[in-house]
C-alpha cells in the first residue's frame, strides 16, 4: 500500500515537473519568436505566420457562451473579427471580456476544407445518430442556433466558395492562445 502512494507520488512530481518546463519553453519562445500582426492585416498576413507565435491587440466583441472556449476580437471597424481560441493553459475566456480591449499571444492555426471535409460535414448531417461519434465539425460562430438546413446551407456556401476560388481548399485561420491579458 505504502508502495503504491509512494509511486503515484512521483508520478505526480514528474507531472508537475514536466508541465512547468512546458510553460518555460513555451514563455522564451513567446519572448523570441514573437511576430506581431493586428486585427486589420490578419487575413493578409495569417499565411505567413501559420504555426508560429504572434501577438494581436484588439477588442473583444463576443466570447462564447457554450464554453468559452472562444472569443472574437475587432478592431475599430468590424469587418474584420479574428477567432482566438484558448490554448492548454487557459480554461475558458470569461464574458466579461466583451468589450474589453486585450493583447493575446498565441500560435496562429490554419483549418483547411476541402471537398473531403465537406462530403464528411454533410453526412454527419444528414445522418447524426450514425456519426455521432466521427464530429469533423467543431462549429461556427452562433452554431448552437443553427438548425439541420441552416448547416447544409453553409456547405453548399462552402462548396461554391471553394469552386469559385479555384484551389483544392479553403483556409480559416485563427489563434491558438497561449496567453493573453487585459489591457487598460
């Protein structure tokens, strides 16, 4: 029994040390290898920075309520919203952000769909009960509104977007954040 306490103990102490040096390398990364973007050039300039740590200023105009595993951020005009994610060290983003300008530093992701991705959408649609467990679709913004029609519809707007681009995919960036603060 004493054995047994003994080696979950150091297997929690191995844990505990292993998860802090994450957080050291992750920090000099952040302090070396920093780009900087802002929300208005973020479409322009997400392609070059794909995988890598940047930083964004902006303010937050939503933050998900079924989680809040997400936030959007603006900047002056709203045509232009960035996703954020919340990354490993970060539980959720609080909805008293909304509002609130903050800086996030964060790795820069890239989901690409193709016409693979969508034929898999759709028949998770089509069929729920049968792929319930496949779920290629994490959701869009307001997704939880959204009934069978309105995602089949959002395919078809894919599908044509796709075509119309003349590439094998589309890509929606957004970024991962590693961390991020409120500013004054």
């Amino acid at each position: 029994m004493v054995k047994r306490h003994i080696l979950f103990a150091v297997l929690l102490l191995f844990f505990a040390i292993a998860c802090n040096q994450i957080t050291k390398e992750t920090a000099h990364q952040i302090a070396s290898d920093t780009g900087k973007i802002t929300v208005a050039t973020f479409l322009a300039n997400a392609p070059n920075w794909i995988n890598k740590i940047i930083m964004i200023e902006g303010t937050v105009s939503h933050t998900c309520k079924h989680g809040g595993k997400r936030m959007f951020l603006v900047d002056g005009n709203d045509s232009v919203s960035v996703e954020i994610t919340t990354g490993p060290d970060i539980v959720k983003f609080d909805e008293a952000l909304v509002g609130s300008r903050v800086k996030v530093f964060g790795i820069l992701k890239e989901e690409r769909i193709d016409e693979k991705y969508l034929s898999e959408w759709e028949n998770e649609i089509k069929k729920p009960q049968a792929n319930h467990d496949v779920g290629v679709h994490t959701g869009a913004k307001g997704h939880m509104d959204q009934t069978a029609q309105d995602v089949l519809d959002q395919i078809a707007a894919y599908r044509q977007d796709l075509k119309s681009s003349g590439k094998d995919h589309l890509s929606f960036f957004s970024i991962e954040a590693v961390k991020f603060e409120e500013l004054n």
